[in-house]
C-alpha cells in the first residue's frame, strides 16, 4: 500500500507519480477520472462511422484552446 495523498497532487504531478509507479492501479484509477473530469482526455466511439472526423475535430479544439490559454 502507497501512502502518497493523489488529492494534494496536481494533474501534472499525478502524472508524473503514474509514470514512475506503474504498479500503483489506484494512482492510475484516480489519475484517468481527473483527467476525464478537466477535460483532458479525448474519447471515441469506433462504432461511430464518423469516428476519426469526430477525432480530428477533438484535437483540434484542444489544440486552438491550447493556443489560446
């Protein structure tokens, strides 16, 4: 068991936590919630026939938004 607090870490920081305590399944878990709830994370749906122009249209709105922050 870890006794790293995932709540007083940023997203970056969780990240990087992730990325270097790949067993931790829990900082995993805690890190893919995060990054769905800010927004971070694109999801498809490859039943979708429009699937990679629905992709497409994603990264590039993240990518303007990006550019403008």
């Amino acid at each position: 068991m870890t006794s790293a607090n995932y709540e007083t870490m940023g997203l970056d920081e969780l990240r990087q936590y992730v990325l270097v305590h790949r067993e931790d399944i829990q900082a995993f878990h805690v890190y893919i919630d995060r990054s769905k709830a800010s927004g971070r994370m694109i999801t498809i749906d490859p039943n979708d026939p429009q699937w990679e122009e629905n992709l497409d249209r994603s990264i590039k709105s993240k990518i303007s938004g990006e550019a403008n922050s």
